[in-house]
C-alpha cells in the first residue's frame, strides 16, 4: 500500500514539473563549447531559461522565444563575434 502510494506522489510530483516547464526548442546546435559557453552567458544576462545537451553542443530555449532570441544571437555574431 504504501509503494503504491509513493508511486502515486512521484508520478504527481513528476507531472506537476513536466508542466511548469514550458516546451522547449533548439536555438543552436552543432556548437564548440566557446560558443557555446558565449551564448549561455549572453542567456543568463538576458535571463532567459535554457537547457544544455549534447555534452554542451545544443542550446535549447523556451519555444515561444527561439526565433526571436536566434535573430538576436545572429545579429551579434555578425557584428562582434557572439559577444
């Protein structure tokens, strides 16, 4: 009885976070860890959520501001080298 209920609150405490994180989308991939190291620390200036993976190679940021935020990036990139 009480596995069970401890899976109930696990499945509830693990739902409850899965939908208080908003989706999330690439914003870059295929990265060298300076550029990416350069676009998280742009991010956390910004802060703005985001998530690492592929061992720091893809950024992934809320969908809703992927566009705007690669736009931005990639204005930056072309004038000062992601800085």
């Amino acid at each position: 009885m009480g596995a069970v209920a401890a899976g109930l609150l696990a499945g509830l405490v693990m739902l409850t976070s899965r939908l208080a994180t908003p989706p999330m989308a690439l914003l870059f991939g295929d990265l060298d860890l300076d550029d990416s190291g350069r676009i998280v620390a742009k991010l956390e200036q910004m802060k703005v959520p985001f998530e690492l993976r592929g061992n720091g190679a893809q950024v992934y940021v809320p969908e809703d501001q992927a566009l705007r935020l690669r736009l931005a990036m990639a204005r930056r990139k072309d004038k000062r080298g992601w800085s």
